[in-house]
C-alpha cells in the first residue's frame, strides 16, 4: 500500500458544483441590484475565497439584512445541488480504483448542509470511509489552515505524513503541504494557473492520477 489513506477535495475536483455555486451566487446578487461579472466572482470569491460579508459591506448593505441574503444564496444553491449535482466525467471510476489501492476520505470547504444536498441526488457519503465539512473547521481553520485534514487523518486512524490529497486548487495544495501530506492537484476546468507551483504531484487528468494509487 502506497498510501496509508488517499483523502479527496469535492467541489470542483470530484463533483462540478462551480457552475452551480456562480448561478446562485450571482443570482442572488443580482435580486439585490449587484451585477457582478462571472471572472470577477471567480477571482474574488472562488480564488481567493472572500467572504460574503465583504460584498455586504462594499455595497453598504445594513447588518440587518446579511442573514437574509445569505439564506437566500444558501437556499438557492441546496435547491441547484440536490437537483444537478453530476460528478465529474471519470471521477466515480476514479474513485473506485483509488478505493481498492487505501481507505478513502474527503475534505471539503462545503458546508455539510451542501454536501447533504449533493448526497441526496448522487450518495457522496457512501464512497467514503469518513468525511470532513466546513461545519467541523470552524473559527479559522478552513483551508488553506491544515486542521481538516489532520481532522480527517485522525478520525481514520492514519498518520498526515502517510496520505495523499488531492485538490484543484492552490488552497488544497497549501493545506496539504501544511499537514505535511503527500500534495496532489489535479487540473480541471476551475484550477488557476500557478496553483501546481508547490505541489508535489501535478495529474492532467483521472488516468494520470490513477497511476498515483
């Protein structure tokens, strides 16, 4: 066994939640008379992982009215996610190899009320041995911080230093390197350029990764 644990990123590297997350996302900015163009949503908000509350306040919307928008997004992208969530061509095959190779996890930045919507349409939770959520990393520590990861390491019983990660984008591979795992990113539609700079190992695609296990 090449890996004591092979340990997976979902959005975007399993499962194509982008499209979905920028529709509800903009969707909702634009019911609030913001237009935000879709490379700018993705610098700001997928890239570079800025907080809502920052367009909140950009925009001189009061406090009040912050958990309403929110939940409207929220609501919108569960409603998006449980009705068209797909994995990735190839990734489901991918997964099953990987499974016969080590145990498997996933780590996500997603709220595990997303990650329950996405269960009911496609069963997410069955092909892992266990799984982290943004609810579990809470006060700072999602990624790129390494604490899901060492979360996750240590409910499967495995040491960091023992398991590959794999991610498509920059934070995945800081937060791997962090943890002092095996850093892996695969390159999909949303990876920005420069994100393979410090990883480990750079796939093209699932064939490549494969050969990884």
């Amino acid at each position: 066994m090449k890996y004591s644990a092979i340990l997976f990123d979902l959005d975007g590297t399993l499962i194509d939640t982008i499209p979905l997350w920028q529709k509800a996302y903009l969707q909702t900015l634009h019911d609030e008379g913001i237009n935000m163009e879709l490379d700018e949503f993705m610098e700001r908000i997928y890239h570079k992982n800025e907080h809502f509350i920052t367009i909140f306040k950009e925009f001189g919307f009061p406090e009040k009215e912050w958990e309403r928008i929110r939940e409207d997004r929220d609501s919108r992208y569960c409603d998006l996610l449980r009705n068209n969530s797909e994995w990735i061509d190839g990734a489901l095959e991918m997964l099953n190899a990987a499974k016969v190779e080590s145990p498997i996890g996933m780590m996500t930045g997603s709220w595990k009320r997303y990650t329950d919507a996405i269960d009911e349409k496609l069963g997410i939770y069955d092909k892992f041995e266990s799984t982290i959520t943004c609810d579990d990393t809470q006060g700072g520590r999602s990624k790129p911080h390494p604490y899901g990861l060492e979360l996750l390491a240590n409910k499967m019983g495995v040491e960091p230093e023992k398991c590959l990660y794999i991610g498509d984008q920059l934070f995945d591979i800081e937060a791997a390197n962090a943890a002092g795992m095996t850093s892996c990113l695969i390159w999909q539609e949303w990876t920005p350029i420069g994100a393979d700079e410090n990883a480990k190992v750079v796939c093209e695609n699932y064939e490549e990764l494969i050969k990884q296990f």
